[in-house]
C-alpha cells in the first residue's frame, strides 16, 4: 500500500493507469484518488512542483472517468501551484483549460472565474495576457446573459490598460462597459463608465475626441439626465474657456470621486496639455461668419 507517502501514491497510480487493461474504470478511479491525495500532501508540504504534476494527472484521470467539473476543479488548483512557482505560461494554460472543462459541464459563472483568476495572477507580469484572459470572461458571461457579473472584470481590464497607458484602448472598452451597463439597467454604472470615458480622451490631451464622446453619450436619455453628464459638461466648458483652475476644481469633484481609482489618479493629473491653445482656437471657430449656404 502506498500509506501516506505521497511519492508513493504517485507510483502507485502510475502503475494503475500505464497496466490498466480488463479493470480500467476501477483502476483509473483508483489512481486518480491516489493523484488526488499526493496534491494534496505534496501542497501542504510546499512541494509545489510535485503537487502541480500530480492535480494535472488527478485533472485528466477525472476526465478519464467523464467528470469535467472535477477536472477543471484540479486544473485551477494546477494553476494555483504554477502561481506559486512563477510559472505564468503554465498559469495561463491551466487557467484556460479550467474553463473549458467548466464549460464542458455547462457552467459559464466558474469557467470565467477561471480565467479572471488566471487574469488577476498575471496583471504585473504579463499584462497583456491578463487583458486577453479578462476579455474572454467577459464574452463567456455576456454569451450566456450574465452582464450583470461581468462589470468587475471590464474595471479590471481597464485598470491594466491604463497602467500600460493604452489609453485608446482604454476608452473604448469603457464605451462597451456602459453598453453593458444599460442592458442590465445598471444606469449608475453607465453613466460612470461614459464619464470615465470622457476623462481618458482628456487625460490623452484630445478634447476634440472628447467633446464626440460626450455628444454621443448625450443622446443616451440616461447620460443626458445625469450627473456625470453635468460633470462632463462643465469639464469641456472649463477646457474651452481654457480655465486651468476650474478644470482642477471639476477634478475634485464627488462625481470624479466616485469613479474607479485608475480614473480618478488620471483626472487629478488634468490638464495635461495647453488649455489656453484650445481656447484660442475656440475664439476663432466663434469668430468666423456664418456661411448661409452651410445648411449643418
């Protein structure tokens, strides 16, 4: 018997699944339990290498005997010990592979959790990979209707674009974030999120690609009526009138404050550019006569 000795067990349910033949459901049930158990002990005794080979046999002996939830329980903690050693390729392999066992047995929630996981343990190192692995739990929660579960994830990848100042990524996904927002009636969340929006634009020191933002959200009966609308509104005015202190002052606002802390760090930074430049320009357009056969 192979005891308490996890290396044992693991020789053991090698044996079974490599001999296997005439008693093969009983013998991959044994040496799975055996995988099982070696995790375990190897986990607890911080053999974190060994405890990562063995939940990847444990994964695939569940698979062997048609049990995808359990897999894919096996597969996170895989992932959880390829945390532990700083292997991110593994982490991300693992990460996806849990999902698509959870998938496999119909459940969308713990298949995106899976990947948000993955996503949240490589935000420093592999940010990149953490967007792609948020992105897709996204789809997989909105495929199957739950927006409502997906607005953490859309905070998160954003963050992560933000801090790798993509910042043309950044904005976007807070438009789709508001979309998301407004399906489920969550009107709060989307009209921060469009204000979030407007914010990016400025922070990028591009107040014309702001000012469309802030019109298309304002044909959203929901923006329109809103605080955040409010906000927006006197922030491109103060911009216009080149007014360094307002804009500041806007910044401090209960508005701003209650936006994510990636947003608020980048509104507290405005004006990043020459406000006064943008007013002269505005004095201009203001000046010019008006063109009676320009019927816009």
């Amino acid at each position: 018997m192979a005891g308490s000795d996890p290396h044992k067990m693991i020789a053991q349910a090698d044996n079974l699944t490599t001999l296997s033949i005439t008693r093969w459901t009983a013998d991959w049930s044994s040496a799975t339990s055996l995988y099982e158990q070696a995790a375990n002990r190897f986990r607890v005794a911080k053999d974190y290498e060994r405890s990562k080979a063995a939940y990847e046999k444990a994964s695939k002996g569940q698979e062997m005997l048609a049990s995808p939830w359990d897999a894919a329980k096996h597969m996170e903690s895989a992932a959880n010990m390829a945390k532990e050693l700083r292997n991110w390729r593994e982490v991300v392999s693992f990460s996806r592979r849990a999902s698509e066992l959870y998938i496999e047995c119909g459940r969308p929630q713990p298949a995106s959790d899976a990947l948000a996981k993955g996503a949240r343990a490589l935000e420093e190192t592999m940010p990149e990979e953490a967007i792609q692995l948020y992105t897709d739990a996204i789809t997989i929660l909105e495929e199957d209707g739950g927006g409502q579960m997906t607005f953490d994830l859309y905070r998160s990848a954003t963050a992560v674009y933000i801090k790798l100042e993509k910042y043309l990524d950044a904005a976007p996904l807070q438009l789709k974030f508001g979309l998301a927002a407004s399906k489920c009636n969550a009107t709060n969340s989307q009209c921060k999120a469009y204000l979030s929006a407007i914010i990016i634009y400025l922070y990028t020191n591009d107040y014309k690609q702001a000012e469309m933002c802030y019109n298309d959200c304002s044909q959203i009966d929901a923006f329109c009526k809103s605080d955040q609308n409010r906000c927006a509104s006197n922030l491109l005015a103060a911009y216009s009138d080149g007014d360094i202190e307002e804009i500041k002052h806007i910044a401090q606002s209960s508005s701003i404050s209650n936006l994510d802390h990636s947003i608020i760090r980048l509104a507290r930074k405005l004006p990043t550019g020459d406000v006064s430049a943008l007013k002269g320009n505005t004095a201009r357009q203001e000046d010019q006569p008006l063109d009676e056969n320009d019927l816009t």
